[in-house]
C-alpha cells in the first residue's frame, strides 16, 4: 500500500483513498460509489442551494452597495411599484429627521434661547458614570440603577448671640437710668390719673348709691330679762351634751344631760344600746365647748329607757332636777338637744299632757318600753332622744325620749319621760347599776266597754302577786290606787309609781260586780 492519504478511516481502522465523486442522479443525490474491485467507496454530498426567492432577498438581503445594516433609500421592485405607501407628509415633518441631515431622535432639550437645559456629557457621545443614561450601552443584568445626588453643602448654623442680663438692661450703656427713672415716674403719673377718672366715672355711673351714709343703730341692745327662753338656753345649754356612737356596723347622735359634778351623764336606753350590741362601737361625749370624751355605760333600764354613762371631765355644768308632779297642761317648757345631730338646739313648747302611757317595742327583740310620759308640742325630732326637758325656771322636769309621727319628723307630739321617775331610776342605776321594778305578776290586755275601760287579767301566774291577792283570769282592773287605768300600759305605769312591798288597793270588775282588793307589790 503507497502513502497515507486524508480520507475516512474504515471500521478495520485502514485508511481509504479518497472517493471519486460521481454524475449526480435525478434530484442531486449522490451515487452509492465507485466499486474499484477491493472496496467500496462513498462519494461526499454534494452541496444543496435552494434557489432564492427574488422578493425575500429584497426584503431581508443586504443591498449592493450598502456596508450597514439597513439602506437609506430602498430600490423599487417590478417597474416602479413600491411595497409600502410613504408616510403622511404630516408625520413625516413631526416626526422624521430632515433631509440632508444626521442629527439624532433624540435631541438635548433646550430654552427658548436655544441653550442646552441639562449638561452636555449625557448628548454628546461622553456617558455619564449610569448606563442609564448613556444611550448607546449595551444591556445587561446588574444592580439597580442608582441616581447621582450631588452633594449639598450644610449650610452653617447661626449660634445665638449673647443675651442681655439685667444689670445691662436697666443701668448699662443701652438703657440710661434717668430715662428708666424718667419712664417710671410717666407711667405713675398714668396709673393715679386714671385711678381719679375710674372713681369720679364711679361716683356719676350709679346717682342711688352713697359711701357717707351711716345708719342708725339702737342704744342699748335687746334687753333679756331673767325667766327669758334666751336667759334659760344660756344656763341650760352647757349641761345638754351630744352622745355619738360609732362603730364597724352603727353609727348616730343622741343626747345626754349631766346630773352631776362627778361626770354622770342621764339618757336613753336606745341611745346607748347600740354601742353594747356592737363591740367596735365607742361612746363619745362632745360638750358645748367643743371638748370631748370618751364614755362608759354605768347602767342600763331597758324597760323604761333609761341608761347612764359616765366621763372623766372637770368642771362639768350639772343641770338639777325639778319637780315634775308641779306641773300642769299649759306650762312652758324647753327641749333642748341635737336633733338630726344639729348639738345645742333649743326648742320651745306647752305641756300638751300629762301622764300619757307610752309603749314601744324594745330594741332588738327585748322587754317592752312603758313609762309615764309628759306630752309636749315643743320641737322634737331624732337625735334629741335622751335630751332636757326644762320649765320656765330652767329646773330638768323630763327627758326628751319619743315621738308620734306619720312622716318621720316632728308633728307637735314629742314624748318625755317625766323627772320625778327618771331621777329615780337614775339613782338606783348610779347605787347599784340595775334597778327593779314593782310588779303584780299579770299578764293583761287593753279592753273597751260601753260603759267602762281598763285592763282585762289573761293570766295570772301561781305564786305572784295577784294570786295571792285573790284577782282572777278575766277581772278587768279599773285603778290602782289613786290612778285611773284605762289600759295595759296605764296599769304598768301605775304599779311602778309604787315601791315594792307596798301594799295598794286594786278596783276591778267581775262579772258585773266592782270589788277592791288589797295587793302586796313584788318585784318584777
């Protein structure tokens, strides 16, 4: 085999001569190959041109003569017919660039002088540092365009200026002191005169009004002669004192009177209860004068509604007891008290009755309250329970204890527990801190007849007073000694006028008939 001749090497690895390229055949293809006896060659392809078609190159085809990519002026095809009509003149003056000419679309704005409104660089073929801005950079991916801000210089900022004090204000080279002085005289002389016209303007504005009157007035005062309500209120008042009662789950006002120097204070049993049923509770004796002190209960009669307590005080005003059997139905008589905790209200008034059984429930589920009243139309209302009740020479004929109302005040019909009993009551207090009462051992109803009235006899219990008397279930009890009964409260309050052990007779009606029987009083 001669030398190695370029060719395509077999599947043996042998290179093969070159093949001989045949006629082609019918649509171009090549011939299978020239067989040479040994082997069997492959002619190369030949070389495939479709015919172009002439109105595709004249649109697509670069023309003859023309180096860039598109021709100023296109030729006309197929004897001067044009493929596209020409723009609107119109348009084209707007909007084409003028012949002859190679300035660009895009144009640097300019002002009515002709001159440029924005720097050269950005027209002139020199791009800026922003592609952004340079019309002939390529595209490309990177970071967001970011506007040039020139920088602005910080303008200084003024420091203030040093200030006036006062010494330059008023005596430095700026202000002179005479003409300070000089101002201030100005603006007196201002004031004074304007005060002169104010007061003359004021003196003419009102013709009714005149600043050289002076009234009249009498010589000597109002006289006050002795046995006066004003004479009286001014000896009394000292010795009627406020109680108040405070406490977890109470509070209120009553009053009080002092009977004697060693700090005994008189007054109702409801005035006090309170502050025993609750243990938080204090007393509290608030005096004329404003001085105050605390109080201790010494007894307490819850039956008839009396109580006393007692206070450390030195020099304490004692109003002394009169006699209150004297005293007859038109009398003059003062309540004095802190009604509706208003301390040191006196109110004046006439005995409208005597011996008026009054009965009212006690406090909290206890004994029943009886006593002899003297009934009164001088002012009484909540808060003057436990308060004086004075006659005409000031003397204590009573104790303010109860009223009767419909509309929770005062209606002239006030209550108070007549002196004679009270002073009783407060003494065995004082001596022993209980008192008993004298009792007939009865119970008894209010009955009404039309010829009679008293008390009927419910029960009578063995071994008390009335059994051994004789009286029996249904005697109705017409006196007691030498007062009229009417009622059940009107027998209780006559069988406590007396003492115990004493020995009264009794009229009663049984079965039509009027007997007297002889009872021996027991204690209750």
């Amino acid at each position: 085999m001669g030398p190695a001749t370029p060719g395509i090497t077999d599947v043996r690895g042998a290179m093969s001569e070159p093949q001989q390229a045949g006629p082609e055949q019918g649509n171009g293809t090549p011939r299978s190959g020239v067989d040479d006896g040994a082997h069997r060659r492959l002619a190369p392809r030949p070389l495939q041109r479709p015919a172009v078609d002439p109105g595709q190159a004249f649109v697509f085809g670069r023309p003859q003569g023309v180096d860039g990519a598109f021709s100023a002026d296109r030729p006309v095809l197929n004897g001067g017919v044009q493929l596209a009509p020409p723009p609107p003149e119109a348009l084209s003056t707007a909007f084409g660039r003028p012949r002859g000419t190679e300035e660009l679309l895009q144009r640097p704005p300019v002002d009515l002088n002709g001159e440029p409104e924005v720097e050269p660089v950005f027209w002139e073929g020199k791009p800026a540092g922003d592609s952004w801005r340079d019309p002939g950079a390529s595209a490309v991916i990177g970071p967001p365009a970011v506007t040039e801000e020139p920088e602005v210089e910080k303008k200084a900022v003024a420091e203030p200026g040093p200030q006036l004090s006062v010494p330059e204000l008023l005596f430095g080279r700026r202000v002179k002191p005479t003409a300070l002085g000089l101002l201030l005289v100005v603006a007196l002389l201002v004031g004074a005169a304007g005060g002169v016209v104010g007061w003359l303007f004021g003196r003419a504005g009102n013709p009714l009004t005149d600043s050289g009157v002076t009234l009249a007035e009498v010589q000597p005062g109002k006289e006050r002669p002795v046995g006066s309500v004003a004479d009286i209120a001014k000896r009394v008042t000292p010795s009627v004192v406020s109680i108040e009662f405070k406490g977890a789950n109470v509070a209120g006002v009553g009053s009080g009177v002092v009977i004697d120097g060693a700090g005994y204070v008189l007054t109702n049993d409801h005035v006090v209860a309170p502050a025993v049923q609750d243990t938080s509770a204090k007393l509290t004796v608030v005096f004329t004068d404003g001085k105050r002190a605390v109080a201790q209960i010494v007894g307490r009669d819850s039956k008839t509604d009396l109580a006393v307590i007692k206070v450390q005080v030195d020099g304490a005003t004692v109003l002394q007891f009169g006699n209150s059997d004297d005293l007859a139905v038109g009398d003059t008589v003062l309540a004095i008290g802190s009604p509706l905790s208003l301390s040191n209200t006196v109110t004046e008034g006439i005995v409208s009755a005597l011996h008026r059984p009054v009965t009212a429930a006690g406090e909290n589920g206890g004994p029943q309250v009886t006593y002899d009243a003297i009934q009164t139309d001088a002012a009484i209302n909540p808060g003057n329970s436990g308060g004086a009740l004075v006659d005409s020479s000031g003397a204590l004929v009573g104790i303010n204890s109860s009223i009767r109302t419909e509309t929770g005040g005062s209606v002239g019909l006030g209550f108070a527990i007549t002196g004679n009993y009270a002073r009783k009551i407060a003494q065995a207090l004082i001596r022993d801190g209980q008192v008993k009462h004298a009792d007939m051992n009865i119970n008894v109803s209010s009955v009404a007849a039309e010829t009679a009235e008293g008390a009927r006899v419910q029960n009578v219990p063995d071994g008390g007073a009335a059994d051994a008397a004789g009286i029996e279930e249904g005697d109705v009890i017409t006196r007691v000694g030498d007062r009229l009964v009417r009622n059940a409260a009107e027998l209780t309050v006559a069988v406590r006028d007396h003492e115990i052990g004493e020995t009264v007779p009794v009229v009663l009606a049984r079965q039509g008939r009027e007997l007297t029987v002889q009872v021996t009083l027991r204690s209750d």
